[in-house]
C-alpha cells in the first residue's frame, strides 16, 4: 500500500517479506474465499509453506529450521493476513504457540523427534490451554494429570484451540499437582494417535474461517513421561513467556488486516465515480484513508515495540499487550470503515473486506480478551499490590 513506515528492516527481512507475499499471492489467493465460505483447510498450501521455510522461522537451521527472529515470524504473518487472516490464524498457532513454545522449553531428545517434521510442515502443531470453564482465567483449568509409572494420565477437556481438529502434535497444559493453584500445572507433548484423545467437535465460527477450531477431550490419556515438558509442576513459567510472545507476534495479523483495508479502500476509492466525481475526491472519504492509514502505522510501531521487548525479556507483558490490544481494536474499526468506503460493495461477500472485518474480531478476544491485557498493563504500571 505505497509509502508506509519501514522501521530498519534488513536486507534479509525484505527479500523474506517480498518472497512471502509473492508466494501467498500465487498459493493462497485462490483458495482465500474457498476457505471462508466452506471452512475449508489447505492443507496443501500449509505443507507448500513448511517446504519453503516460512513455518520454523525462529528454529535452528540444525532442526531443518530458518534461524531467524520473532520480527521474521511476523512479517510473514502480515503478509499472510492480507491475504486470508485465518491462515495466518493456523500458521501463528503452529510457528509460534506450539513449535516455538516446544523447540525453548524441549530437552534434546524432544526436539529432535518433534522439531524438524514441524518446521518442515510435515505435521501440523497446536497449543491446548483454553477449556470451557477457564478462558481468560488460563490458570484455573481442570484437566489432570496424574503420574502412572511410566505414564502421565490426562484427562479433561479443551475448548477453542485453534488447529485442534487437524494437528497431529500438541503442546498440552494439565494439573498435576491441583493444590499448589498455578503453580501445579505442567505441559505435556501430545500426539493425537494416543490412546483415548479425540476431537469431540469443530467448531463453526463467525469469522476466521478456514482456521479449524476444535473442542478436544483426554479420556484416559497414557503420555509417556518423556513427553513432558520442562519440568513438573513448571507449566506455568511456559504458559507466560508464550503468551507474551504469542501477543507480539500474533498482533502482525491485524496489521495484514489494516494493510489490505487500506490499499482496496485506496483502490476503490480512485476508481469509483459518484455524481460525476471519483468518491476519493470527496473530503469524507479522504479522512476515512487518512485514518486508516494513522490507525496502522501507530499499530505498527506498537508491534515493533512488542517484538523488541519480547527479542529481549520474554517475561514483560506490558508491550504485547498493548501492541495486540490497540492493533486487533484498531483492525476492526479499519475494517469498518474499509466497508463504509465501498458501501453497498462492501457489505456484499463477493469482495474480501466483508471478510476482512469478520476476522478482525477474533483479535480482541483470543490471546486472552482486550479487557484482560487492558488489566496486564494497568498492574504492571502500578506495581505490587494492585492484584
């Protein structure tokens, strides 16, 4: 979308981001609307992208992986947002909340079973941590664990988790100790070919469509001791430098969003004629672009921000929440008025910001709900004792 705030990107981050937009264009474009209107997953186009290199982009080349930097990780999910936020919904639940997650915390032996094949696409990776009682309030799930011999039992049941239906690998949270609170839970590598783990459900969604959502139960769930990961008892240590990283990275989607809003908003704005004047003539719909395009570049800088706070200090909410927070309010409002400019256009599913704007949505409420990362940043200003 012409001229926008480039903040130091190196030669390398260009030629990723160029190469990214030049593949989802030719791979993903066509089968955008497929997956909204059928809920339809491209498997196809997700394996494409692992044997490109775009799925283990913060993974050791030595594990088949890019080697880069969270940054690397969301230009290429800004670049897949435009196109179809929803699978840039999988690929970050995959690239970040599961491959990511497990290739930090893995021992040795757990990232060379598990890493490579999940860089490279080969299988697909997903975080469980939401259940139907315990949403915001992550921590106060139900799903145990107990320690068998050999063996930990899961049982319970996630809710909402994206890439549940079709993810072979996932990173699982469970208490194994229910009287230590928070401090009891621990994290587990699943497989869906254990014994007892189905997907009881998909789940059909408003908007991110094409992203499979699922409704997972562990019914009596043998996870050899192997898998679990890190330490007992620590799950939530890894629960927290995630999610704020999962926050910084996944709030390039909304910037994808804002980004395409804005360049067809342009587009139509130049072509279509109202009382013998293009409407980008009139001054209304001038300010609508120019705040569009506001709304964007101070997300931008925010998502920068978060990114370089996370790069160094994994345990400080307070940049992801505010960069995720004020993108994922500022994508839905962009997507509105992105609707208002084409008019009745807009409104009909035949062009993509109908879509654009139902996706938006997600944003304020996953990675925890804008009202809760509102209560991170607020705490973390004012110190101990405002709990």
């Amino acid at each position: 979308m012409g001229e926008t705030v480039q903040l130091s990107l190196s030669e390398e981050e260009r030629s990723l981001q160029e190469s990214v937009r030049s593949f989802v264009r030719k791979e993903l474009a066509p089968v955008a609307d497929k997956m909204d209107r059928e809920d339809f997953w491209p498997i196809d186009v997700f394996r494409r992208m692992g044997a490109q290199g775009y799925l283990g982009v913060t993974v050791p080349t030595e594990l088949e992986g890019a080697g880069l930097d969270y940054v690397a990780q969301a230009l290429i999910l800004e670049e897949i947002a435009r196109i179809s936020p929803a699978f840039a919904l999988s690929v970050g639940a995959h690239s970040n909340l599961c491959l990511d997650n497990l290739c930090r915390n893995a021992s040795a032996e757990q990232r060379k079973k598990y890493v490579p094949s999940l860089a490279k696409g080969e299988r697909t990776g997903a975080l469980a941590l939401t259940e139907p009682n315990a949403g915001s309030d992550a921590v106060s799930l139900q799903t145990r664990a107990e320690r068998k011999g050999g063996h930990y039992v899961l049982n319970g049941t996630k809710q909402f988790i994206t890439n549940g239906p079709v993810a072979d690998t996932l990173l699982v949270y469970a208490k194994t100790d229910p009287s230590r609170g928070s401090r009891g839970i621990s994290a587990f590598i699943v497989e869906k070919t254990f014994s007892g783990f189905s997907v009881s459900r998909k789940l059909d969604k408003m908007g991110m469509r094409g992203s499979p959502t699922g409704e997972l139960v562990f019914d009596n769930v043998e996870v050899p001791k192997e898998n679990l990961l890190g330490k007992e008892n620590q799950g939530v240590e890894i629960v927290m430098s995630g999610l704020n990283v999962e926050r910084a990275v996944l709030a390039a989607i909304p910037l994808g969003i804002m980004d395409e809003c804005l360049a067809l908003s342009t587009k139509y704005a130049q072509e279509r004629e109202q009382f013998q004047k293009k409407i980008g003539q009139f001054q209304l719909i001038q300010e609508k672009l120019a705040n569009m395009y506001m709304q964007l570049e101070a997300s931008r800088g925010l998502v920068w921000a978060a990114l370089d706070a996370v790069g160094r200090d994994k345990r400080t909410g307070r940049p992801a929440c505010a960069a995720l927070t004020y993108a994922s309010e500022a994508s839905t409002r962009v997507a509105l008025e992105a609707i208002q400019v084409h008019g009745g256009n807009g409104y009909m599913r035949d062009l993509p910001v109908e879509r654009l704007m139902r996706d938006a949505k997600l944003l304020e409420i996953g990675a925890g709900t804008s009202e809760i990362r509102r209560l991170v940043i607020a705490r973390e200003l004012l110190g101990p004792g405002f709990d």
